[in-house]
C-alpha cells in the first residue's frame, strides 16, 4: 500500500541491505571517484541512505536559492568596503590582494554555493555557506542515482557536477581548455576533481588536471606550464582555498587569482563571503538578509558572548572547514577545548561565538546518527543536495558521505 503524503516523515534514513552494501560501495569507489573511502579507521560511506520528502526538499532548495542571492548581495557590498575586510577574519596578504585587484566583486562565470542545513529540534538550522570552495560534486550528482534503488519511490536529487559543466559550456566554445587547480598530492582533493573533469569532457572541453602554481598569469589570462598541457588556459575551477593562496611559491604570482577575468568557478573574490564573521557586518552594509536571519543562530564576537561559562555558545573559526574546531560540550575533548579557548582569547577576529542548535537525532538499527545537508546552488538555481552522516553533533572529517534522495511518493518536486 502506498503511504500517504501525512504518513511520511519530513527526512528520514534508510538501511541498504547488508548483502547489498559491498557492492555498492564498490560503485561508490569506482562510478564517483570515491578512491579515498577511509579517514583512519573510519569508512566513509554510510550503509544508510537519506530520504527527503518532496516538501522538505522543495522547502530546502527554495531556501538555498534565497540564500545565494542574499550571499551575492554581500559580496558585491562588501568588495566596496575593504575597511570591513579585517573584521572578516581574512590575512592580510589576502587582503592587499583584493585591494591591488581593484577591490571589485566578480560576478560572472559559474558560481557555485553549498548552504548546511541541519535538522534540529526546532526545525531546520542553516550552520554556514561554503561559499569559497565547496566539495561534494560527485556525492550530490552520481551517489543519489546509485543509492535511489534501495528507496521505493525514491529519486536522485540533481546533478551539481552537470550543472557546473554546463555553465562553463555555455561560455566557452567546444576544445575550450579549463584548468582545475587542486592540491594534486592529496587523494581526497585529486577525485573531486577529477569527478568533475569528465563532466566537463563530455560537454566538449578539456580538462586540465593541475597544481595552483601550475598557472601563470599574463595580461589577464592564465597559461598552464604543468608538463604535456601547457598553453593558454580558457577557464579555471579553483579548489584550493582563498586563504592558502599566499602559501604558494613567490614565483608563482598567486594575485593573479584575483586579477584574471577568464570564466572561473569560483573567483577569488569568493572569499569575502566565506568567512562565518559575515553577520557582524551586514547592518554595517545595510543589509536585510531575512533567509539568513531566520536560519542562522545568533552569531556575534567571541567577546561579547559568555562561551567561557554558558553551555548554549560556541566556538567556530571563522575560515574553518569539514567542521574542525567546533566546540560542542559533549564532544570537544577538554585538551581541545582548552587549545581553542586560548586562541579565541589571544585572535578573537579568526572566531566567531555563536548560539549552538541542538541536532535532532534519526535513528538507526546501530543508534542515532546527526545529518546535515548541504544544498548546492549553481548561478543561484538549486542544483543538488549533498549528506553527510555523523555519530555524534559535530560533522567534522569523520563523518561520513550519504546519498540524498527524494520520496517522490510524499508530492510534487519543483526541485531538480
């Protein structure tokens, strides 16, 4: 019998049967560029699979979109007011970057955005934007195809690698060469992008697999020196952080990240809404971002809230990633907690403090496990969900990748 739309919870996880699981982590491994399925002795790939309702994915992917433009907004504000940029938490080298560029928000080529949102026990609760530099490409394109058969009913939800490809394909002319810079000595960072190479071939471009400092950067436009794919370089997909930039070789010119005007994904300029300090200057922007408002616990400075004595704040750095650094009472080790106090204490501008949610936890056969998902946008349009799954409230490196799917049985999608 077909459950009604009532019956149905709002997200829900779902086993894969056990006799079932090998193989398809096999496929994982294989069909998503997943060659790094381990973090230590943790397996990354979740032997559950994570069901939304259609109303829930609609409501999702609605917000994301409200989101993105209000990051946008930000951003473009933002790139006019370099006296806000150390209140951000950037290094200066990456802020004299931005001033030698012209200090100006690049809004064109294909920007992409992933919005966390957790369930929580009041609702859904959106923790950050990676707004820089998001990963998960093939888990939010390829994963949910693979995983929807275990879910009667159920389908993929979107194509985020696809939906990138094609923004670069339709600014470019087919043979176009497109650079995707990446830390190429680490596994985890070399299969992202790699994933996502063959995306753009079968769209007619050609994917050149290197290093940051692999480019240099003429009058405007880059040109690849890595052995056997040098020559002029048509677009860039930087997955390299912002603020890392500055760690490459001097001869390296790494500022032409900020300056160049090729199709990218994303610019450099990117960064002026990474950082998790961004709601201490939206009333100096004039800014309303209502989505953000409503989503967003109350953020503010480490040093106007008591996190030292009250429970409900946080920690969190403010150019943090995969969740590193985060203070939860029950999960901070207190030698961790200690090393994070001091340094919120001696650099308050790299933290923020910020009011904690309380995961609503979904059961499984093993216990309860945390889930948040992250929502792409490409060019502002929901593009994808990507998931991860975590034992305890913290998603950090140990958790693991999950597929999203959709319920198609709970109503209608308007989503991709």
């Amino acid at each position: 019998m077909t459950p009604s739309p009532e019956s149905l919870p709002e997200v829900r996880l779902a086993p894969i049967p056990a006799a079932d699981y090998g193989a398809f982590r096999r496929e994982v491994i294989f069909s998503c560029c997943k060659w790094d399925p381990q973090v230590g002795d943790v397996n990354t790939v979740a032997d559950h699979v994570a069901v939304l309702s259609v109303a829930a994915a609609n409501r999702l992917a609605a917000w994301a979109e409200a989101l993105a433009a209000e990051t946008l907004a930000a951003e473009i504000a933002l790139a006019a007011r370099p006296e806000l940029w150390a209140e951000l938490g950037l290094p200066g080298a990456v802020r004299r970057a931005l001033r030698d560029a012209g200090g100006r928000a690049h809004t064109t080529g294909v920007r992409v955005m992933r919005f966390d949102l957790h369930p929580t026990v009041s609702g859904w609760a959106v923790s950050e934007v990676n707004s820089d530099v998001p990963g998960g490409f093939a888990e939010a394109s390829a994963l949910p195809l693979l995983a929807a058969r275990f879910v009667p009913g159920a389908t993929g939800s979107g194509d985020v690698a696809g939906a990138v490809a094609e923004g670069f394909a339709g600014s470019l002319t087919p043979g176009a060469r497109v650079a995707l810079a990446h830390a190429t000595s680490y596994a985890d960072d070399r299969q992202v992008m790699q994933f996502l190479g063959q995306a753009l071939a079968r769209r007619g471009l050609v994917p050149l697999l290197v290093a940051p400092d692999h480019l240099r950067w003429g009058d405007h436009r880059p040109v690849c020196i890595a052995g056997g794919q040098e020559g002029e370089v048509h677009g860039v997909i930087r997955f390299f952080p912002v603020e890392w930039l500055p760690l490459l070789p001097r001869r390296s010119d790494w500022r032409g990240y900020f300056r160049h005007t090729v199709p990218s994904s994303n610019h450099a300029t990117a960064i002026l809404t990474q950082s998790k300090r961004l709601p201490l200057v939206w009333e100096r922007l004039g800014l309303a971002a209502p989505t953000w408002r409503q989503l967003l616990p109350e953020t503010r400075d480490p040093r106007q809230a008591d996190w030292r004595h009250d429970r409900e704040w946080i920690l969190k750095p403010a150019l943090g990633r995969v969740g590193e650094a985060v203070t939860i009472p029950e999960v901070t080790p207190p030698r961790e907690w200690r090393q994070i106090s001091w340094a919120a204490r001696l650099g308050p501008r790299d933290w923020i403090a910020q009011r904690r949610f309380h995961s609503r936890p979904l059961p499984t056969p093993l216990g309860d496990r945390h889930l948040v998902v992250g929502v792409f946008t490409v060019n502002g349009r929901a593009s994808g969900f990507y998931g991860r799954l975590a034992q305890r409230p913290r998603i950090d490196q140990y958790a693991q990748d999950i597929a999203i799917v959709v319920d198609t049985r709970s109503g209608r999608r308007t989503t991709p």
